[in-house]
C-alpha cells in the first residue's frame, strides 16, 4: 500500500513524455539492430558482400575489447589510516572473483559489460541484497528493455524494465549502470549507432549521385552556343549529342559551340565510393589497434609494442576506471566493515609484456625493497617459500638514506678535518675499521 503510495507521488513529477513510455520501441536501433535497419535488411536476412565487411569487423573489435577486460583479475581492497590491505574474505571479492550470479562466472560477466558496452552503450545488473543489506548476486538485465526515466526538473530519476516477465520499476541503488560516452549523463551512446549513422550518410550521399547519373534529373552538362537557336535546332542538337555518348564515340563541337561540366566528375564518384566504412574506421570508433583485429598490413615489431601500451592506456584503463568506480559506489555499504574498502583491477598482466620484461621488473622491485621475495612468488602463483627473509623487505648495500652517508662521512674526519680512511677486514676503537697513515 505504502509502496502504491510513493510510486504515484513520483509518477506525477514524471514528464509526460516519459509516462507512457513504450519499453517495446526501445529495441529499435540498439545494437547490430542498427546496421539491420539502416543497410535495408530484415531480422532473417543475410548481410550483402558489400556490408558483410562491417558485421564482421564490429564483432572482432568488441571481442577484442571484452576478452581483454574480461580476462583482467579484480581484487577488493582496503585503506585502513593509509595502510592497504587485501580483503580475500569480503563477499564482495567472492562475488567478483568467484560467483556474480548463480549462472555466470566472473570471466563471463566481465565479458558481458563490454560486450552491451560497445553494442547498446549501457550495461546494466539487478543488484540482489539479503536481508542486512549485504549484496548476494548481480543479475544482467537486456540492455535495449531498460529505460531510464528521468525529472528534468529535481534530478531524480528510475530505471524500468522487464524482469522475470514483469515489468518493474527500480531506484538507482538497485542497479549497476555502467555507461559509455554519454550527451546527458544519463544513458549512454551505442558506438554501433555512431557507425550505422555514418553508413546511413555514406548511402544516402552515394545514392543521391547515382540518380543524379542515371536519371538525368540535373544535367552533368550544358552546350554554351555564341548565337541563339530555336527549338527545332535545339531538339536536333540534343538528339545527336545523345548518339554520340550513347557509344562513348568522340564528340565534336561545331564552331562558336563550347562544353561546360556541371555534374560530377568520375574523380567526385569515385572519392564518394571511397567513403564506404572501412575496417580502419570502425577500429578507430572502438580505440582498437589495427593488429589486435589481425590487420597488419603496416606493422612492424616497433609499433605494434607502442600501439599496445597506448592501447592499455587509452583504451582499457578508461574502461576499468569506469567499472571500479560504479563497483565501489553501489556494491559497499557506509557499515564499519566496508568503509575504506574498493575495487581494483590488476592491470600487470597487460603491462609486464614477455616473460624476460617481467622478470627484470620483479628483480628490480625486490633489489629496491618495493616487494618481498614471496610477494613476487605469489603474484607468480607460485607457493611462499618457508623462510623469514623471504618475507622482509630486501635491498642492496649499495643504497643507504642520504643522511645515514653524512654521518658515516662526518665519523670519518679527524681534528684537521681530514678524511681518514679504514683499511678493508680492519677496525679502530669503534669497530669502523683501522685507522691508516693519511701520509
């Protein structure tokens, strides 16, 4: 009753345009539904050789893209007064790392905000609670049935879909949305949309010239004559200079007869057929290297390193940010136990390249004191060794702080202010080693 009460409170600071809101029309234009619509095929129709191309490419770059986050560990972690600790115990780390749902591993799930990502521009998950308000599982929802219903006026806003074959209203809290490039911060925009957009224009512009050719609707040229003609004169030019391109014969101008091009030229033609969607175009719309979708016409060992990281980078990180930042705002609760507590991706994987890279990496991290022998063990999957410096920090003799030097160097000047040097394996009176003859 309660409840009935609230929802027709809110309803009525809906906007008018969002009560009667059809969640059937969302599916229009989402996803591969696009290209369908735009490229004039129906659900059970098969791609032409000449759009063929842009399914294929699409699919290669967003399976790029999700297996290459999908495949990224992600740990809970947590800042107790500046000191980071890792919460294997948290149910959130099992939910992400073990189980999101009853029906999906964490591989898959992962996978699948990327995929609805690239495809419909927005991921969603029902977020489930238990009794105290803890998070027990995240369930996928279709992106193209959920619609974001928002008051312009007051900022609030709910989410409807369908879900278990009903349709249901849920608040923000309810509900994982993880959104790409967005106009109003709200929902997010479909990359495919971008591209069938421009298929649609490239169609459209291409079509419009081919008529232009075909029909004779706007000439491609005009004959200026130096005196006027009259229309029996007129109709017999026409008709002769009709019968002369109609063979592609050579055509001659009598005198004071001058030819003037007004329609487009084979070279404007073929720039037009030039502007069809290509593989690089479509790559470029999703931030993928050209070699990660077996493109490698132009690579070389040197660039394809560079591409890699760039792509890490630009590419990846935007998306795991993204991600972390709804995990951490939606799945932790303001309790003592979660305060402090968030989400990260280990990224090392896609950064450390070969196997020679990561072992210099990890012998310059353990020479440095950054980690310890069995913290580099660990992060190799490989079992601690049973020993206690091998979990102490390590570093070479070489390194010591800058004011430890000062005062070994102040210890080592005798009254003259002199420096005395020790002779190796001996010692003075305070065991720094025997003085020797400064002479």
């Amino acid at each position: 009753m309660m409840r009935n009460i609230v929802d027709k409170l809110f309803r009525s600071f809906v906007p008018a345009s969002h009560k009667d809101y059809n969640l059937a029309e969302q599916s229009k234009g989402v996803g591969f539904q696009y290209l369908f619509d735009i490229l004039g095929l129906k659900d059970s129709a098969k791609p032409t050789d000449s759009t063929a191309h842009l399914f294929n490419d699409i699919y290669a770059c967003v399976n790029v893209l999700s297996d290459d986050i999908a495949k990224l560990p992600i740990k809970v972690f947590k800042n107790v007064d500046g000191q980071i600790q890792k919460e294997s115990n948290h149910h959130i780390q099992y939910l992400l790392g073990v189980r999101p749902n009853p029906y999906m591993t964490p591989f898959s799930f992962k996978k699948m905000i990327v995929t609805d990502l690239c495809f419909a521009g927005n991921f969603y998950a029902l977020i489930e609670y238990d009794k105290n308000g803890k998070t027990t599982a995240l369930h996928p929802l279709t992106a193209t049935n959920v619609h974001v219903v928002v008051d312009v006026d007051s900022h609030t806003f709910y989410y409807e879909t369908m879900y278990k074959n009903k349709r249901v209203r849920l608040q923000p809290y309810e509900v994982i949305h993880i959104k790409g490039m967005s106009r109003n911060g709200y929902i997010g925009i479909s990359p495919v949309r971008v591209i069938s957009e421009q298929v649609q224009s490239n169609k459209a512009a291409l079509k419009m010239n081919q008529k232009i050719l075909e029909s004779g609707g706007t000439p491609q040229g005009i004959l200026k004559m130096s005196s006027s003609l009259n229309q029996a004169s007129k109709s017999n030019i026409r008709e002769q200079w009709k019968l002369t391109n109609s063979d592609e014969a050579i055509a001659i101008l009598d005198n004071g007869m001058e030819y003037q091009q007004i329609g487009v030229s084979q070279a404007d033609l073929q720039f037009l057929e030039g502007q069809k969607f290509n593989q690089q175009q479509i790559a470029a719309v999703y931030k993928v290297p050209l070699h990660k979708i077996n493109q490698l016409d132009h690579a070389t060992y040197t660039n394809i390193e560079s591409q890699s990281i760039d792509y890490v980078k630009n590419t990846l990180q935007p998306l795991v940010v993204q991600i972390e930042e709804e995990f951490n705002y939606k799945l932790f609760l303001k309790t003592k136990d979660d305060i402090g507590c968030y989400t990260k991706f280990n990224m090392d994987s896609e950064l450390r390249g070969t196997s020679k890279d990561r072992a210099t990496v990890q012998e310059i991290n353990i020479r440095s004191g950054v980690k310890t022998v069995n913290e580099v063990r660990t992060q190799n999957e490989d079992s601690p060794y049973d020993i206690s410096y091998a979990d102490e920090p390590m570093m070479t003799l070489n390194y010591a702080p800058m004011g430890t030097v000062a005062e070994v160097a102040k210890s080592r000047v005798d009254n003259h202010g002199l420096f005395v040097a020790t002779k190796g394996g001996e010692t003075d009176e305070q065991g720094n080693g025997e003085k020797s003859d400064t002479n």
